[in-house]
C-alpha cells in the first residue's frame, strides 16, 4: 500500500473535537487512548460504516449521566463489526470485547481512525509533554489515524519515537489488508508472543543484558530491538549452555515461592494471602520481629515492609478483584497513613489501574485491582478432584457416620435389600470394622442383611459406593422420595415457569 492509498483509505473523518483531559492512560491494559467522551457508534468493517475505513469509529468508555441503548439497537443481524478483545474470559465470564481499536507500540500506541496526537495523562511534566507533542509534530504521522504517546517515551529522542511510528504503521498496513480481503469472521491481528511484550513494556535503559535460550524466540526479539530501540539490541544475548536457563540464575525458585500461600519476609515477619473468586485477603503476620522492645514501633515497621511486599507480589501473581489488606493493628494516626502511603507508593509500579481506600483504625485496607486474565494461581492449577478446590477432605470419622446413615437407610427398606456392597478409602474401612463393628452387627441382625465393606487405596479420602442387591441379585437403588410439587393445580406444568408469578391453590 502506497503512501497516497494510505491517505485516503485512512482520510480524516468527521469526529468531535477533544481537549487535553480527554488523552487516554495507555498504560492500562485494554485502557489504552481510551476518552472521556460520549461513545459512539461501533467500529463497522468495509467504507460503508460509520467512520468509513477499516478500523470504525472511536468508542469511548462508559457515558456519565447518559443513559447507554440497548445492543440490540446498535447492532443488526447480519453487521460485521471490528473488536478488540480487551479482557480474557475469567470462570464462567466471558471475555470482554470494545470496537474502540488499539495496538500498542513501545513508545506509541497506535488507534485507527482517532485523527489526533495525545500525550498519557501520566505524563504529567508540562516541558515533556510540549516537547514530546512537537516531536510528534515534526514526525508528520498519516492523516486517519491517531496516535497517544506512552510514558516510556518521556526521555526519548525524535529518532526513537520515528522507528517505533514507522513499526506501528507498517503493522496497521498489514492489519488493513486483512480487514479488506478475508471475510468474517476471523481474527485479523494478535497481540506478540511474550516475550516481546516484556521487552516492549519492562524494558529500561538499567537492565544491562537480556537472555533468551530459544533460537525462533532469540531472532525475534532481536529483530523486534533492532526496528524499535536499535541502540539497545546489542543488550540482548542467545543462551546457548547445557544448564537450564532458569535454574542457572534461580528463577525456579522465585517461580516456587509465588506459588505458596505463606511468604516469609526477611526481618522474621510474613505475610498469607488467600484467594478467592473475587476476592483477595491478605494477612500481615509479625512472627519474631521485634522493633526497640515497643509494640506499636514493631507493628508500625513490619507493616512498611509488607506494603511494599504486597504490591510486589500482586504484580508478580496477577491478583485482580476486591483485596483486602489486613495489617497490623496500629494505635498512632501518623503511622496508619505512613503505611497507607507506602502502598499507594509501592503501586505506583504496576501497570493495572488500582484504587486504594484509607486504613481504618482496625489497620484494613481496602483496594481494588484490574484484572485482565486469569492470575497466575488459576493459570498454573487445577482443583483438586478429592476436595474440589476447597484444600480439605472429611475425616474418617465423617465418613463413617455417612456409611451408618446409608446402612439405616438400606435397613428401612430391608424387605427388598438382602445384602450392601460398600466401597470406601482403606483407613475409612478400618475405622468402620474397629469402631462400628457393634453398630453394623446390629443392623444386619435387625434388618436380614448383610454388609460387605470393602478398602480401597489410591482413591480421594471421602470415596464412599455403594450397591445393594436384592435377594436375586439385582441392583437395588437407595433413592428417596421426590420432593412434592409446589404447583398441584389441574392445568399446571410439571415444571412450572417460576419466572412467572403463579396463585397457589
């Protein structure tokens, strides 16, 4: 594609004007350029939609004070529509989808049909953002599309932000063509493998040497420095030893102790974190620490260094949701903001959008942190089939009374059970035949039956089968009766629609 098509398949379209508090936080998954505007209509394949070119028209965030219509009024049977997946799916949540495209550079962030330059808000330097706007000026970008600096631009030179506005467009010219030839649906742009995205988003003139003991990956991401950030693509090396890479510098066991729940501080102190499905509690635990004999000076340091420990290891296990903050209980209002402070700081780091409420005088804070994906526990575990995720299993003794309830219950119907074949864990099995032996005698003297209690190893530890037979041999079903209807009347359903209010009779 030619400059002069580019041109016009991307020529400015009508948009309504934007002041400097409408820049988006680009730094923010699946925020990035995102306006403070009202939206506006989806992003339409083809030059026949609203905006007229591949990638549609800006959609902005939700509206405030505006009341938002209905889909099903802004989409037709049929409309092929442009999105971008910004949030994966997450347990029984779907992903989450916008027509508000995006694709993010190192230093730019590149957004189809927004025909403007923005600078992030986070950029909060007067000097850097006049100078970064007039760098942007001179670098003259396509007349159709728009572009937000990021704040990793902030100290770069107009060579720098060149390479990756030229990286970004022949990118989009790729994505245009696909838009134009392959029919929907299909997926016309994924993000980059891994680790080019770390190298685009961490990567800080402090970090000396990059390994990478992949050849395929090693070629990409020099290929991706060499285009973007060529006075650094000398800092990337081919690991090329016969030890692995991660035990060499230890990184399995950094690997090892995100996994645990308990992570143990270097003054003695440490702190647990359990996680739910949409909730995080974290707990603060001085354990041997000691500060000057003094217990408020004590609670006030462990909790400073587990503000910063926290934050690092939200980042480090993706933990997203409602999280709660359980610090030690302090008494000096000074202190309490010191260590709310302190968090707010360690934060400062992470790229998610956070929001932190002020401690209480119970030492709890409360914040909330986007989530993007699955964290890092749900990505890396299964639950367990035994306790289904819970972490515990009923004990023998629990089990056995199951197995008497059962046996009672093959006793009331004894006239048509003749004898009960029970499957249970081995030490389940112990426990019934050294503790229940009286119990299980008596029922089968009572009932005309007998009992078979069989151990088996190698099974969760609340396995619990059983088979009754009649006195033919047939399987016999412990099954109780149905529970009564709540609707009897004559032209009642079997199952009623409870959506629909009904009179009972």
């Amino acid at each position: 594609m030619s400059q002069a098509e580019f041109d016009e398949e991307f020529a400015p379209r009508p948009t309504r004007k934007f002041n400097d508090e409408d820049e988006g936080d680009e730094d923010s998954p699946g925020g990035r350029g995102r306006g403070r505007g009202r939206a506006r209509p989806p992003a339409r394949r083809g030059p026949g939609g609203p905006g007229g070119g591949p990638g549609g028209s800006r959609s902005g965030p939700r509206d405030r004070g505006f009341p938002r219509p209905p889909i099903q009024e802004i989409f037709k049977r049929g409309q092929e529509v442009i999105v971008q997946v910004i949030k994966e799916g997450i347990g029984t949540k779907g992903p989450t989808l916008s027509t508000f495209i995006s694709i993010a550079g190192r230093y730019l962030v590149l957004m189809p049909s927004l025909n403007r330059v923005g600078v992030s808000r986070k950029i909060e330097d007067f000097d850097a953002r006049k100078r970064l706007r007039e760098i942007m000026t001179k670098l003259n970008p396509p007349k159709g599309v728009g572009f937000i600096v990021r704040t990793a631009a902030t100290d770069r030179n107009e060579k720098e932000l060149q390479n990756d506005l030229a990286y970004l467009l022949r990118l989009w010219q790729v994505v245009a063509r696909r838009i134009k030839k392959m029919p929907a649906p299909v997926e016309i742009y994924r993000e980059s493998d891994m680790i080019t995205r770390t190298i685009r988003d961490i990567f800080t003139n402090d970090i000396d040497t990059i390994w990478v003991d992949e050849p395929t990956a090693f070629a990409h991401a020099s290929e991706f420095l060499q285009i973007v950030m060529p006075r650094f693509a000398d800092r990337i090396r081919y690991f090329a030893e016969t030890e692995p890479l991660f035990n060499k510098h230890r990184v399995d066991d950094e690997i090892a102790k995100i996994n645990q729940k308990r992570i143990d501080l270097p003054q003695g102190g440490s702190i647990i974190i359990e996680q739910t499905e949409a909730l995080v509690a974290i707990d603060v635990n001085s354990g041997n620490f000691r500060a000057d004999n003094n217990a408020e000076e004590t609670a006030y340091q462990m909790n400073l260094i587990a503000a910063r420990e926290i934050a690092r290891q939200l980042r480090l296990r993706d933990l997203g949701g409602v999280i709660v903050n359980d610090f030690i209980d302090m008494r000096s209002e000074s202190h309490r903001r010191n260590v709310e402070n302190a968090l707010r700081t360690a934060l400062e780091r992470d790229r998610a959008r956070t929001k932190i409420l002020r401690i209480s005088q119970f030492g709890i804070i409360e914040m909330t942190r986007q989530r993007i994906q699955p964290s890092l526990k749900k990505r890396i575990f299964n639950d367990c089939p035994h306790c289904k995720g819970t972490g515990y299993v009923k004990t023998n003794e629990t089990m056995s009374i199951e197995v008497m309830r059962l046996l009672q219950l093959a006793a009331h119907r004894a006239q048509a059970i003749t004898s009960v074949v029970l499957t249970v864990h081995t030490e389940v099995a112990f426990y019934l035949l050294n503790r229940k032996r009286k119990e299980i005698a008596a029922l089968e003297e009572k009932a005309k039956m007998e009992v078979q209690i069989n151990g088996q190893n190698g099974v969760s530890p609340d396995l619990l089968e059983c088979r009754c037979l009649d006195s033919n041999g047939n399987e016999v079903r412990l099954v109780s009766s149905p529970p009564p209807r709540l609707f009897r009347g004559p032209q009642q359903r079997e199952f009623p629609d409870r959506r629909q209010p009904r009179k009972l009779d």
